[in-house]
C-alpha cells in the first residue's frame, strides 16, 4: 500500500473488513484476520456481506474484503459492494483475499479469479492473497456432493475424493501471515 494512503493513520487504526461466504470457510478465515489484527492493538470489525450492496460506513481507516469463489466466479454481493464503494476503497489502505480450491494446487486459475475480480470492480487492492478454502462433504447435499466430487476430480492439486469427510485447504500460517503484514503496515508509518 502507498505510503501516501497510511500517513494519516495513528497508532490504533479502524479497520473494516466486509467479506462474502456460501459454507462459512471465508468466515473462520476473516475470524483469524481480525483476531491477529486486535492483538496488535487496532480494532477490527467483521461485516458478512450476504445482501444487497451498502454504503461503506464512515469512519474505517483500512478495509480488507474477502469473497470465496463459486463456479468460478466471486461471491456476488461483495462484487457488487466493491464496485459501489470503489472510490472510497481506493482512497484507504486496503487488501483482498479470495478463498477457492483452485488456490490449493493451481495458483494459475485463482490468480485469474482475481484479475477477473479487479476487473469487474476496476479496484486495485494494495494487497492481494489467495487462500485454499474448504470440501465440507458432510455439510453438502446429494447433488452437491456429486458436482463437488466432480469438480474436485477435474481440478489439479490432489484434492479429496472421500465425499464421507471434509478437507481443509486453508493453510492457516499464511492467513495469519497475511493480516500481520496488513496490521504492521498500518502501524510501519504511525507518529
Ligand atoms: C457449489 C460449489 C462450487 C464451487 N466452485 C468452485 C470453483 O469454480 N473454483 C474453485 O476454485 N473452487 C470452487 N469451490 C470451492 C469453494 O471456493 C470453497 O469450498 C470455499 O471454501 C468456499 O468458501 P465459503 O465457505 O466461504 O463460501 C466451489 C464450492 C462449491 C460448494
């Protein structure tokens, strides 16, 4: 992020942190962002986009927003409240962070989600990661499953085909590693 955009920040900032989640992956994710950032004293508020877009609320220093992918495509509510608040996001610190099984084994395909993404939005993030999601088998229907298993046969990277159990992808070391890059460098410019 340019340094242009965090001189202004003081020693505890406001960050918000919109995301979009279809089983709940991105969510435990965005609970570990916002954690690591608490404990290095900001404060942090976690908003589940699951509606029609709004307003950026006032008052938020930094924004990270994260959206899992589904049939290759962003969560659509977190496209759609990007591309509403584009100018406010340009104007903050700011990161994203796509969740998919495309970025466990084939980083080539979840890069492209997220080009895809910076295109459809035009918003540029300082700060760009992509996290492996989730196969919630046991949570999945019938039909689910099967598309899933499917999906999951088709994709590079070893991914589970026991559609009895779950498999995590998301490597939890780099989340935390993520949001402490992004909470050091809210703090990296303070007074
Ligand atoms: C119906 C369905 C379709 C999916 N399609 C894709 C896909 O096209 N590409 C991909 O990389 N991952 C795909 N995934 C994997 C999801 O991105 C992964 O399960 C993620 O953890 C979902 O995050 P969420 O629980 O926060 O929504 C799909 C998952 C489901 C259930």
């Amino acid at each position: 992020m340019s340094p242009r955009k965090l001189k202004e920040i003081g020693n505890t900032a406001r960050a918000l942190i919109p995301y979009g989640t279809t089983e709940g992956q991105t969510a435990k994710i965005v609970d570990v962002i916002a954690d690591v950032i608490r404990d290095r004293g900001h404060t942090a508020d976690a908003v589940d986009i699951n509606g029609p877009s709004s307003t950026l609320p006032a008052g938020y220093d930094a924004v990270i927003v994260g959206a899992s992918i589904h049939m290759g495509k962003h969560d659509k509510h977190v496209v759609e409240f990007v591309q509403k608040n584009h100018d406010t996001l340009e104007q903050l610190p700011s990161a994203f962070f796509s969740v998919s099984l495309a970025a466990h084994g084939d980083t080539g395909q979840a890069e492209t989600y997220v080009d895809q993404f910076e295109e459809e939005t035009g918003w540029r993030p300082d700060q760009v990661a992509l996290f492996g999601g989730a196969l919630l088998c046991t949570d999945y229907g019938f039909i689910k499953r099967h598309m899933m298993k499917k999906i999951a046969q088709d994709k590079p990277g070893n991914l589970g085909l026991d559609m009895s159990r779950d498999y995590v992808y998301t490597q939890w070391d780099a989340v935390k590693r993520f949001a402490e890059h992004f909470a050091d460098r809210l703090k990296s410019t303070s007074p």
